[in-house]
C-alpha cells in the first residue's frame, strides 16, 4: 500500500497510524537511564520486570518480551500449535491477513478463516461448524485467535466470555491478538486482567498506542512461555542488552494507558467534523480508528489536498485515520481545516 506524502513544509499531521508515535522525553529519560544485561541469558532485569509487570497487570504468571507484535503473535501460536494442526480465526483479523502468512509458512499451522460479523465477533455457530472432527483427512482444530479491538472495535464482553468458554468446553487453547487491549480496556472503563479473561495467552503491543519505539508483550503460564522463549530464540527474537527498551514499555505501561481517552476523544471528534464535509462517509469510531469512505470522484484530489498541507493519512477512496500522542487536540482542529478547505476551494 501506498500513502500520499507531504510535499511542503507545512507542519506534519500524521494520522496513517499509531505506530509512528516518537518516544516522549520522560520515555528517553528512563530509556537512558535503564539497567540492562544480556536478555538471551535471562539477566537483563529491565526486561524481567517489564516480563513480570505486564503479566501481573493482566493476570497471568509469565511474560515474554519480543520485537514485534507479528512475533509475540506467532510465538503463541506455535507453542498453541503442532505441525499439521489448525486455529480458527477471523477474515480480518491481524494474524490472518497481516503478518506474512507466518503460521501457515513457518509453523506449518492452517488457519481456517471465517467471516467477521459487523461488530469485529466470530459468530459461534460459524466457529461450532468450523471445528473439524478426529479424523486422519483433516488438520486438527487446535485453538481459537480472537483480536480486540478489531478494526478499532472493542469486542461485547458478552461474545468474549461465550466464545471462550465454548473453546475451552471443547478442548480449543484460546489466543488473543490484544496489539491495542490497552485501548479496549480504557473504552470499558475496565482492568487490563479483565479484558484478558477467558484466554490461555494474549499478545499485547506497547509500539503502537502506548508510544513505546519497539515491542510486545506475550503472556500465559509460566510453562507456556517457558516453551515460548525456545520460539523466540528460534524466530531470531532473542535481544541482548534489551533492557533499553523495556524501559521504554515500562514506562509507556505506567504513563501512556490512561491517556488513551485523549486519542478516542480526538478519534471521536475527527470523525464528526470529516462527516459533516461532503463526499465523506464516516464509520463512528469505537477508540483511536476512523474509517472513511470518499466518493472516488474527489479520492485522489482529496488525499493530495492533505497531503500537499501536511496531513498523512492511509488510503484514499477507502481511507483510515488513526489518532495517537503525537497528534493532539490542536492537531486535529488544524487538520478539519485543512480538510474544509479542499471544499470551499472547489
């Protein structure tokens, strides 16, 4: 995918992602002073306590640090996983459509994917069906990969609890892809260990929302990611004096969870003021994800229009505007401007 670049000077407004957030200056303080070791021996004690910080705030026993959420993600499910088995999952979920196809590739895992309903949920008699019978002819349904949000979308605890426990009845491991949990538990209004209920590992990103440079988390039991670190190691993910960034999620899990109202404060803004311009379809955000529809006659024109003022965002007839820490209030006042612009001027 392409993304319109700004091609003035103006002052940049980058709403393509969260994952382009830059580390706050007290997150470089606490980077610079961090103690590290060497992370692969076990005796970095930045990262065991941000392993161990993270696993208790969500109500686990272990955690593990890694690079990125497309590793964390694919650790948990080859550790959930044997060659030849299969996860169920949704046709939009991360793990499923983003990440390189790396459990089918390297794991040797099928998925089966399944269409997501309209709020982001597998509907249950799809998942039921799905679940393949002991039978030499098919691969084994080994484990349930859910995602919150999805799409921004913070699944009904109501489905979460239902399509767990139906998992574990049956004898399915249960994963959750939690890249933005943070954010699904600042829209409840809820603990991170309550939004992590009900599954047997959960991945959970700190580069994205929570501003970190680098990282997610894995968590489950302490056997679990005992077999996990072997994965880690296998997959390249062993760092060394990683303790400079663990620091960084240390203090991004501190400092930048609660502040995830602001984004979905400015989400929900950004959102009433492009659906009051003409040609824009706005799907009303549940956190920091706007989803726009632009009439394709003024796609292209559009999308260079904030791009020429500054503004980056991703796509262009179908476009997604993500709110972070770096594009604030002010941001996106300046950024309905520029967008009201583009049609006064026509």
């Amino acid at each position: 995918m392409s993304y319109p670049q700004a091609t003035t000077g103006f002052k940049l407004y980058d709403f393509r992602s969260d994952t382009v957030t830059k580390p706050t200056p007290g997150m470089v303080a606490a980077m610079a002073a961090a103690q590290v070791g060497d992370d692969v021996w076990g005796d970095d004690p930045s990262v065991n306590r941000l392993q161990a910080v993270a696993a208790e705030r969500l109500g686990f026993e272990a955690g593990l640090f890694a690079p990125s959420g497309t590793q964390s993600n694919l650790i948990g499910l080859l550790t959930h996983c044997q060659r030849g088995d299969e996860y169920l999952v949704g046709q939009e979920a991360h793990t499923y459509r983003y990440e390189g196809g790396g459990a089918a590739v390297l794991g040797s895992i099928q998925p089966q994917p399944l269409e997501n309903a309209d709020d982001g949920s597998i509907p249950l008699d799809k998942l039921r069906k799905a679940v393949k019978p002991i039978d030499p002819h098919f691969a084994r349904t080994r484990l349930l990969a859910l995602e919150n949000t999805i799409g921004g979308k913070v699944l009904p605890a109501s489905y979460v609890q239902a399509a767990t426990d139906w998992a574990h009845s049956i004898g399915l491991a249960t994963h959750l892809d939690g890249a933005r949990l943070c954010n699904a538990a600042v829209q409840r209004g809820l603990a991170l260990s309550d939004m992590a209920r009900g599954f047997d590992s959960v991945s959970i990103c700190l580069s994205k929302g929570l501003g970190a440079p680098v990282g997610s988390l894995l968590l489950g039991s302490r056997d679990f990611i005992t077999k996990a670190k072997r994965w880690r190691k296998m997959l390249g993910g062993g760092m060394r004096q990683a303790g400079f960034l663990a620091a960084a999620g240390l203090y991004a899990l501190d400092h930048h969870v609660e502040r995830l109202a602001d984004d979905h404060r400015n989400a929900a803004r950004l959102a009433e003021g492009l659906a009051a311009l003409p040609g824009l379809t706005v799907t009303p955000p549940h956190t920091n994800i706007v989803f726009v529809d632009v009439d394709e006659k003024i796609a292209t024109d559009f999308s260079s229009h904030l791009a020429k003022h500054g503004v980056l965002i991703s796509g262009r007839d179908q476009q997604r505007w993500v709110t972070h820490l770096d594009v604030d209030a002010d941001a996106v006042e300046a950024t309905l401007r520029i967008a009201q612009a583009y049609f006064e001027g026509r």
